[in-house]
C-alpha cells in the first residue's frame, strides 16, 4: 500500500481499496521483504491480523463524540508500538499479548475478543523485528482502516488465509483444512441460511463456513446480532485466525463476546457449541471435521449420550444429530468410510436415518481437498421429532453425484461457483423439496428410506443414474496417501489390542 491506491475527490484513498488490492500488496510485501524461509504465509497473516486489531481498536477509540468506542487495549498500545523497534518492540509486542489473551477478568469482559484473538499468541522471532517493523510502518500505520470498506476488509484476510492453504495443511495434529468457497456458498444454499439464523460450526478452522453463512444473511438486509455467529476449534491458532476473520467481515465491536470458542465440542454432553456469554440455540450447524486428529475421541464416561463411538467424522455426525434442537438444519462434511463403514459408522447410519430427516447426499468431486487424499460427501439433514407411529423421519434420501467423471485440483482446476449450478437447480427447484425430480439430470437420484434400511449396515454408498469411471478415485498419488493412512490407522488399532493381550 505503500505504492499507493488511487485517490477519491473527497474520499480517503482507503474507500476505494478492494479486498484484492489489498492482499496483492500484502503478498508482495512477504515475497520482497520478509525472509519466507524464516516466517510462513500463515504467521504473516497472523501478524497482519494482531496488528491490525490493535490498529482498528485504537482508531476506533479516536472517534469523535458517541461514535467513540472505549478500546480494549490498553490506552496508547498503538501509538506506543509504532515508536518501537528491535528488543523493545519484542518485548512490548510479548507483553500485549500476554495481557490480552488470558483470559478476560470478571471487571474486563470487555475483552473475550481479544483473548480469543491473542492467546497463546507469541510474536515473531526477534531477528525479525526488522521486517515486522517495516509491516508497521509502511503498511499498517501510515493509512486509516477503518475506512475501508468492511466487505472488503473481510475479503482480503480471507484472501490471505487461502494463500496459506499448504500451512494449514501441516496442521495434521488437529486435522485442519481449507473448504473451498464455491462449496461453502452452495451449502448455504441448500440449507436456506436467512437473516434470522444462528449459525454454528463445532469443528470451525479458520471461520470460512461462519463466514460463508453471515454473507448471505447479510444479502437478505436486516440487522444481525453478534449471536447469529458461534464457533468452536480445539486448535488454538485456528481460534484466533477464526476469530480475526469474523471481525474483519462484520465489523461487530472488539468488546462484543467472543464468536469462537477453543473447546473440544465432542466432549461437551447436551449443547453443540457453548459460548462464554449464553447457550447458543442454533437454527442450522455447518461442519466440515476433522478426518483425522490427535484430538481426544469420546467414551461413555464423556458422552452416554451417542448412539456408538467412531472415528471423528462420526462423531461429529452423530454430536449434532443430537445435540442440535428441533427443526435445526446442518450439513456435515463426512468421508465415504463413514457411508459404508461397519461398526460404530453404521449404528449412526441407521439412527440418522431414524431420528432426522436427511434428504441430500452430496458426492463431492475427488481432488477437491488440498493433499488429503480422501473422497468427501456432505450429508444434508433437518433434526426431527421421533415419530409416534415408530416410522423413520426419513422418507427419501437424494443423492447427487459431483464426482464421477470430475477432478478437481487447487492449480490446474479450481473449482468454480458455476459447478454447483446443476446442483442448485435440481436440489431447489421452485416448488421446493417436494417438487425434486431425477429425470432432470443422470447425476440426481432419489432413494426411499425403505430401501436404505433394509441395505447391510444401511449402507449409504450410494450412486446416482451415472456410470462411476475407472478415474473416478482420482490421482494414483491421492489414492497411494489414502492407503497408506488407513494402514497406519489399522496398526494404530492392533498396538492398542496387543497391549490387552496377557
């Protein structure tokens, strides 16, 4: 930014600033000065983040009259920041962090933001004070963000986080990955997110799914509360990326409750995602889990509630399908094990079926998730009353196939909005759920519950009107990476039994 962005007649310059000018500009500044070796794209957009929250937070404050806001911060920390280099911005940096990210006093709850923003924070290496100096000056300080749209805002950070799709990879002891805006847009969708929804993630990375949902809630105009947002990770640095990314797009006040929450959700009895201010009551849940984590799997001493205990994707499954109340709608991302898997994935299959009323299965297409080798699925589901008469809630599942025939790549091909327009436009014909027909396209197909019971385990692996292709498991490097985790998986499992042997 330091380049310069043009210039309004009676506009500050950062009016006209666009969400992709701005990550541009970020991007080449990691590339040109900072040592990439040394700092990753992940902790650069980190840092961009604290200190753009201390920036905002302070511009905020220097309002006038009752558009001012108290700052979270302490009084002059910007200011005071901006002064420092070397050992001395190191150690005021350090000590910002430390005091913002405990947890918030009973006399500050001012600040649940901010500790979900910056705890566990550390800054930068202090050989490279150098290069976080000159982010501070020469790209944060010098230029009022709050003038800056709020929608783009939002767009550069996410922009930013995309960027850092191979770090957040890495992350493999949480199970973390990047969902791909095109399929979050479609999903929210289908499941008709409005202005008067709470919307929750348990499982919520970076907050791309919660942000996903408040851009259309925010399209059909009306006031949203800081309650319609709600979010959980178990990950500390997802809790924080999470965090910066729904501030930066709604623009909600820094003394507002935090909207995530760093909290194991599987072990949690009763409630889908808990904030620190009120029991959320969520109206719909979106939830792409972690396959695999180093995360603590629940048992009966933690969840006598769960129909089996699985893998986590199951359990995932399963905690929303019963913590969410009634008339609830959810979408969660599921890999194809948990369709047709026996044990503890197919007792949730058949109590699934049983206890809510899961109408669309969406076969994702294979490539879709960055290095990770597995085929994904979403389940489409609303939580619903038992019957009295003992009859399923279920009555059709539909299953759409996105996979046969199509690969996806995050270089050669992206996936774009436009390949869920079929999708879309059979999943939502105008007459609604009941108006489906599978004559519309060999991809679409309806199976009544009967049928899915009645199959072993109630397998859902299921297939549209559409011949799978000998490619259809994608890349011979994917499908090499997927085995060989489920072998380790399979020894992780025969340890564990030949330790109980005498």
């Amino acid at each position: 930014m330091a380049n310069g962005f043009a210039h309004g007649n009676g506009m500050r310059r950062e009016e006209r600033w666009t969400g992709k000018d701005i990550a541009d500009q970020l991007r080449k500044f990691y590339n040109e000065k900072t040592s990439t070796r040394a700092i990753t794209r992940l902790q650069f957009a980190e840092h961009f983040g604290y200190l753009l929250f201390l920036k905002l937070d302070h511009e905020r404050s220097q309002r006038v009259g009752r558009f001012a806001r108290k700052p979270v911060a302490p009084v002059d920390a910007w200011p005071n920041l901006v002064m420092l280099s070397g050992d001395a911005l190191h150690e005021k940096l350090e000590a910002l962090m430390d005091e913002l990210g405990n947890p918030a006093p009973a006399e500050r709850p001012d600040r649940q933001t901010a500790s979900a923003v910056f705890r566990d924070a550390q800054p930068w290496g202090l050989n490279r004070m150098a290069e976080l100096t000159k982010l501070i000056v020469e790209e944060i300080a010098p230029y009022h963000w709050s003038s800056v749209p709020q929608a783009e805002l939002g767009d550069a950070f996410s922009r930013m986080l995309r960027e850092c799709r191979d770090d957040i990879d890495l992350k493999i002891e949480t199970g973390q990955t990047l969902t791909p805006q095109p399929v979050l847009s479609a999903i929210t969708k289908v499941l008709g997110v409005h202005s008067g929804d709470t919307v929750i993630d348990p499982a919520c990375g970076t907050g791309s799914t919660l942000v996903a949902a408040y851009n259309l809630m925010l399209s059909q105009g009306g006031h949203l509360p800081p309650s319609a947002l709600a979010g959980a990770d178990l990950d500390a640095q997802m809790c924080r990326l999470a965090t910066m990314n729904i501030l930066l797009h709604t623009g909600r006040p820094f003394s507002d409750p935090a909207p995530v929450q760093l909290a194991d959700t599987l072990t949690r009895r009763g409630t889908p995602v808990m904030r620190a201010d009120l029991v959320v009551a969520p109206t719909v849940a979106i939830c792409n889990p972690p396959f695999k984590s180093s995360g603590v799997q629940p048992d009966a001493d933690m969840r006598d509630d769960f129909w089996a205990y699985g893998d986590f994707p199951t359990n995932f499954l399963q905690h929303l399908a019963i913590t969410l109340p009634q008339g609830a709608r959810a979408a969660v991302f599921v890999p194809d094990g948990v369709l047709f898997g026996g044990g503890a994935a197919a007792t949730v299959r058949e109590a699934l079926l049983k206890n809510c009323d899961v109408h669309t299965l969406l076969r994702l297409p294979s490539g879709l998730f960055h290095r990770k080798g597995v085929q994904s699925n979403i389940l489409f589901f609303t939580k619903s009353a038992p019957k009295p008469s003992g009859e399923p809630a279920t009555q059709s599942l539909w299953v759409y196939d996105a996979r046969s025939g199509i690969h996806h790549t995050d270089t050669g091909n992206p996936v774009a909005e436009d390949d869920f327009d079929e999708f879309l436009s059979v999943c939502l014909p105008e007459g609604g759920f009941a108006a489906r027909d599978e004559s519309v396209s060999k991809r679409f197909r309806r199976y009544p519950v009967e049928e899915l019971l009645a199959r072993p385990m109630a397998n859902l692996h299921l297939m549209a009107h559409i011949a799978p292709e000998i490619d259809d498991l994608g890349d011979p490097k994917d499908v090499a990476l997927q085995v060989a985790e489920h072998l380790e998986e399979a020894a992780r499992h025969f340890r564990e039994v030949s330790q109980t042997l005498p």
